[in-house]
C-alpha cells in the first residue's frame, strides 16, 4: 500500500479510495469529480468544511498534480501485499499468485513452492513463446471449428423455425377440424333442443289452459254454492254451466295430462363425445402408423389372412429310446431302466431333454430406407418378446426390459408392464425410440450408429413346447 504518511491525503473523502480524476474546490479540499455530484451539488457545501460550492462546480479543472501522484500511489500499492503490507517479492508456483515474504513463511502456503519475481517472470516468458509457435494453427482450427459450429447453429434455428411452423400448421389442422365438428355437433344439439322445447312447449300450454279452466270453474262453484235458495242456485248454475252437468263439470283434468321429459337424448356425443373425435380424426391424421405385414414360412407358428397377428403352435418333442429302438412323443420307462432323447426337431445327437422354448424371428415388410416410421406392436401377456429392428431392440423376458444394440444389452428400469409398444424409427438421424403405445410415455431411446440400408421390424417371440399360445402378438392398426 502507499505510505500512511500521504495516502490520507491522495484518498477521496466521499468514496474512500484513490483520487480519480481530483478537482479542488475554492475552499482547498480535494474530491473526485465523479463525487462531486453525489456529494455536492446535491447540497451546496464542502462536505468537509462546509463552505459554499458555486453552481459551476462539476466544470472545476482536473488537478494534474494530484492526479499524478494518486497515479503512483495506485501502482505502489499495487506491489504491496494487501495483507501484510510488505512488498510483493515472490510467485507462488503452486497457487500462481503473487506473494510476500510473511505469506512464504505462513500456514496458508505451507509446503508450497515459490520463485523469486523475475525469475517466474522469466519462465514465464519462455513457457508463452513456446506456445505461440503453435498457437496461430490452433488459431485457424478454431476459427475453422467456429465457422462450422456457427453454420451447424444457424441450420439448427433454421430448422427449428421450419418445425414451428409444421407443428403450428398441423395442429392448426387438428383445431381446424375440432371446430368443425364443434360447430355441426352443436348445430345438431340446437336442433334436437328445438324439437324437444317445442314439444314441452306445447304440453305445458295445455297444462296451463287445463288449469286455467279448473280454477275458472273453481270460483264459479264457490259462487254458486253461496246462493241461499234452491231457484237461485238453479238458476245461477245453469247461466254459466252451458248446458254441463255436474260430472262432467267436476271430472278430473289432471288425468289427462302428464310431463313431458328426458326428451334431449344426444346419443353417443352425451358420454363418448372425445372418444368418437378421436376415431374420427384418424381418418384426417398424416402420416399414419405403418401398416406392416407379419411373414413367415414357419410350421412353428400360425399367421392371420392379413399378416397382422400371429400364434405359435405346439411344439412337439422327438423321442427315440436307443433300448427299444422305438420313437415316443414323451420320455418313457423301458426295461433297462434308461430314458435317452435322441432328436428333438431334427437335432439327431442330443442325449438329454431339450429345452421346451425356442426362439423364432418374424419377418416382416415393408422394408425402410429414409424418413421417419412409426409402427404399434400388441404383445398382449407374452412372457418374451424382441422388438425394434435387427441388432437393435428392446427385449422383455424373466419381467425385466433390457435394450440390445450390438451385442450391448442395458437392463431398463421400467415399472410398468405395457401391452402396446410403440416404435418410432428416423432413418436421418438414425434413432431408435421405444414408447408404452397407451400413453405414449418414453421407454427408451438408441442410437442405431453406423448402420447401413435398408431397415425392417424386428419381430421375435419363443415358440412353446406341448403348450397352447393364447397370446397372439399383433400388429396394431387404427
């Protein structure tokens, strides 16, 4: 740091540090001219000794001198050591930063390394003119690596506003059609509202002209029961009653009449209105799943007419007793007391029972060469299955999820058991997803690498033996 005996002096009453920029006021005392304001003009005195500043004060001439020295005194301080106000003399190797010699001998830099200032100064020198022999090609790589990075940037948001403006467009599409079918379904409830408000209206028209009569006659009769004698009463019945007899007077108009309701039936829109949307946008939703077609030549399994579900059928075992020398559909008991399995599906030198599950590949078309595919698997209750494309794909078997990819297999962590798996296949990008198809949650996702075309669905199942598959494996089409 500066000398006590004048950093006082270089120090600016209103912030504290070194002079930038000094002015002296009339009074004699020093500021810097950025303070004035803050600590002047605002009330017109020397904060110091109180003494009346001009208006003109913020226009006073810098002060060379002062400026100079709190010039030097900035650099002096800056080679002193903050702490210990001894002169920075050593490079501390371990924590690069300057040091003084109490730092050298203090705990903080126990065991460290230290070198003398120019000499540090001089490694350093020659370590950085050894990497400027190299640093003008690294130079040019990164520019060269900037230019891509920024052409790879712009081709991003690009992109991205490219997809904006698709997802805008298809769900403008999907809006588009709500409304549509917004609009005709509340025409139709306005009209079948109509039709049953018309019908009620009319029905309760008739109530109330029905009770109006009643209570029309109501009073009659009371005044006709109020007349004292018998021809008076006659008389007063028979002007008003036009010709009406009693009974028919007093029959019930009640029964004739009922409520007309539960009229506003909005079938099946009352309580499957979004299910029934939903179907009916599947037919204006593009692109659709891929409708692919199951194939296989295999007498182990069972294909529907259109390729979409397969079974596997019944595995029979192959046995041949070599004591007997006769074939059996099971193990048996001769008598030497041995049981050998000679064949199992056309393996003649097996000596053991065979394994009762086999696993079976399930080509299928069509086949995928570019662009983005989605196809919708039905693995129903089935113990095991492969699904993705070959050499890539997510395999359940023994409850558990594991991802193939080269021979790399990666347990998933996946609570759930569903039964629709949803592929999601990008040729351009070569990535593979797998999603829960009923929520369309994200399983899993790969990279495929490098990997050469064309592309098909991988479909795999194991083939039980002297076991019905009530499990078909389908391919889900909406």
């Amino acid at each position: 740091m500066a000398s006590g005996s004048y950093s006082e002096d270089l120090t600016c009453p209103v912030c504290h540090t070194f002079f930038t920029d000094p002015v002296n006021l009339p009074c004699g005392h020093a500021f810097c001219r950025g303070c004035i304001p803050d600590g002047v003009s605002s009330q017109l005195y020397c904060p110091q000794c109180g003494e009346a500043v001009p208006p003109e004060g913020g226009c006073l001439p810098t002060s060379l001198i002062l400026k100079s020295l709190s010039e030097k005194a900035k650099a002096e301080a800056a080679e002193m050591c903050p702490e210990h106000e001894e002169k920075l003399k050593l490079f501390c190797v371990t924590d690069q930063q300057l040091a003084c010699i109490i730092c050298r001998d203090g705990e903080k830099h126990e065991g460290h390394k230290f070198k003398p200032i120019k000499e540090a100064v001089a490694s350093l020198r020659q370590e950085l003119e050894k990497g400027m022999e190299n640093f003008s090609v690294d130079i040019l790589a990164t520019e060269s690596l900037a230019k891509s990075q920024g052409e790879e940037l712009t081709k991003t948001k690009a992109k991205s506003q490219q997809l904006t403006a698709q997802i805008q467009r298809e769900f403008k599409e999907m809006h588009d059609f709500l409304r549509k079918r917004e609009k005709e379904i509340k025409k139709e409830l306005k009209y079948k509202e109509e039709e049953a408000v018309e019908k009620m209206s009319n029905n309760l028209n008739a109530i109330e002209q029905a009770l109006s009569e009643s209570r029309e006659l109501e009073q009659k009769l009371k005044s006709v029961l109020k007349t004292g004698d018998a021809g008076s009463l006659l008389k007063s019945w028979s002007e008003g009653s036009s010709k009406m007899t009693p009974e028919d007077a007093l029959r019930s108009r009640a029964k004739g009449l009922q409520v007309v309701n539960d009229s506003l039936c909005f079938d099946p829109y009352e309580s499957h209105l979004q299910f029934f949307m939903w179907k009916e946008m599947l037919q204006v939703i593009k692109p659709r799943e891929e409708l692919l077609s199951l194939q296989s030549n295999s007498s182990d399994i069972t294909l529907s007419e259109d390729g979409q579900s397969l079974f596997a059928n019944i595995k029979q075992l192959a046995v041949y007793c070599s004591s007997c020398g006769v074939n059996y559909d099971r193990p048996h008991n001769c008598m030497s007391g041995q049981i050998r399995i000679h064949s199992f599906q056309g393996y003649q030198t097996a000596t053991t029972i065979p394994s009762s599950e086999a696993e079976l590949v399930i080509h299928t078309n069509p086949q995928f060469t570019s662009g983005q595919h989605y196809w919708e698997i039905d693995v129903g209750h089935r113990v095991f299955w492969k699904l993705g494309i070959e050499d890539n794909f997510l395999k359940y078997e023994s409850q558990k999820y594991v991802t193939c990819s080269k021979n790399v297999s990666t347990v998933l962590e996946f609570g759930d058991v569903p039964r629709k798996i949803g592929i999601y296949l990008n040729c351009t990008s070569k990535m593979l997803s797998f999603y829960d198809a009923d929520s369309m949650r994200l399983i899993h996702t790969m990279s495929l690498g490098s990997i050469s075309m064309p592309l098909s669905a991988y479909v795999a199942i194991h083939i039980r033996s002297q076991a019905p598959d009530r499990n078909p494996l389908t391919v889900c089409r909406y």
